[in-house]
C-alpha cells in the first residue's frame, strides 16, 4: 500500500478518527467482541489526496473546506482510503486505492475495478478502484480473504450480495467437514474447494472449476 501511495504520489493523508466500519463491526460481534481481551469496536478510516495540504486547508470555514476536499475528488486528486482495525496482528481492513499510471510505453487495461464513494467532513468523495482487505488469521484463511475481494467487487460493480468475511465462512462452513474441523473457528485453517464453491454459490457467484491434471507415463 506505501509502494502504491508513493507511486502515485499522495501528499496528504486525512485521518478519520472513531470511524464505524461495518465490515470490522461483523468481526467484532463474531470474534472480537466475545473474547476476555478488550477490544476497541471503532477503528480509523485514512483518506488518501495527491495534492499539497495547502489546496486542501486553505480555508478555516466548514462549508469551504467541504468544498475544497470535493473539488479534489472532482480532479481525480482523491486517491482513495483504508481502514485501519484496531488489531495488532491484521491491522488492514477494508481499502480501495487508485490504480497508478504506468509510465512504461505500454497500452494497458485494468478491467476489475469499480466507482467506489465514501463520505468526510460533509464531502463525498470518489475512487476507482479494486478491493483490499489483510488476511486476519484468527478470523479466516487466506481463502475468506480472496473471496471477500472477489464478492465486494461484484456487489459495488453489478450490486451483488453484501458479504463481510464472517459471513463467507458461515456459507463455506455448511456443512462441516473434516477439513473446517482441523481449527478453531471453523475455517480458520483453510477452506477446500467445496467450501470455497459453497461461499461462493451463497454469494450468488457460479464457479467454474478448471484442474490441469498431467498425465503418467
């Protein structure tokens, strides 16, 4: 994500202190918040502009900044966002960032990405992007993980079901089987390919299957 930022190049980065990310609120009502440990149920929201800090703080007046940061977000100056959860070990919740322009000679296409639209200060602000989330292992395996990008792609492109990753490993977890039963929670150890066709099938997605087998001579 620094790579990124720095390639594209962000000059200012606005912190959303206190913010309610619901895909963090199903975590923590499924994991985090029934553990002995306490745990803070709001996490940060970073806001992510390529332009000098001035053009955005030239005025001290609410509405005028409202429209300053909108005014960037019309330039494409907005580069997009990433919550950050309040866990050591998965800090990265939810982000989408802009792709950067590739400086090499080359025609290139980014076909998976979609217009996504947050809101600060009294300023809607739009990116487009593609979808990112850190796996956290105590929730899920790299699987939920990948799934969950894939599903929050098709619900802000072609408004597919909402999915947060609880909600991936339920679907993949009925019924139980002896793969899901290796960890705790369930599916936490990895999902097999009829875990990740059940989660996905729920997520109104039809998979296809494609193995390359080699042949013994």
């Amino acid at each position: 994500i620094l790579a990124r930022l720095k390639a594209i190049p962000t000059q200012v980065a606005l912190v959303e202190e206190e913010y309610l990310d619901r895909d963090y609120s199903h975590e923590f009502s499924a994991f985090y918040g029934r553990q002995f440990r306490r745990y803070r149920r709001r996490t940060r929201r970073l806001h992510f502009f390529a332009t000098p800090a001035s053009n955005l703080t030239g005025s001290s007046e609410p509405r005028a900044l409202t429209s300053e940061l909108e005014a960037a977000s019309a330039r494409g100056e907005y580069i997009g966002f990433m919550v950050v959860r309040p866990v050591e070990e998965a800090p990265i919740g939810r982000a989408v960032l802009a792709f950067p322009r590739s400086g090499a000679p080359v025609a290139e296409t980014v076909e998976v990405r979609a217009d996504y639209e947050t809101h600060v200060l009294g300023a809607t602000l739009r990116v487009r992007g593609a979808p990112f989330m850190q796996q956290d292992a105590r929730l899920s395996a790299c699987a939920q993980a990948a799934i969950w990008v894939c599903g929050r792609h098709f619900h802000q492109k072609h408004r597919g079901p909402w999915f947060a990753t609880p909600h991936i490993t339920e679907a993949a977890s009925k019924p139980t089987d002896i793969t899901l039963s290796k960890s705790l929670p369930a599916g936490a150890g990895g999902l097999s390919w009829d875990n990740m066709l059940r989660a996905l099938r729920a997520m109104d997605r039809h998979p296809y299957i494609y193995a390359r087998l080699q042949s013994i001579i």
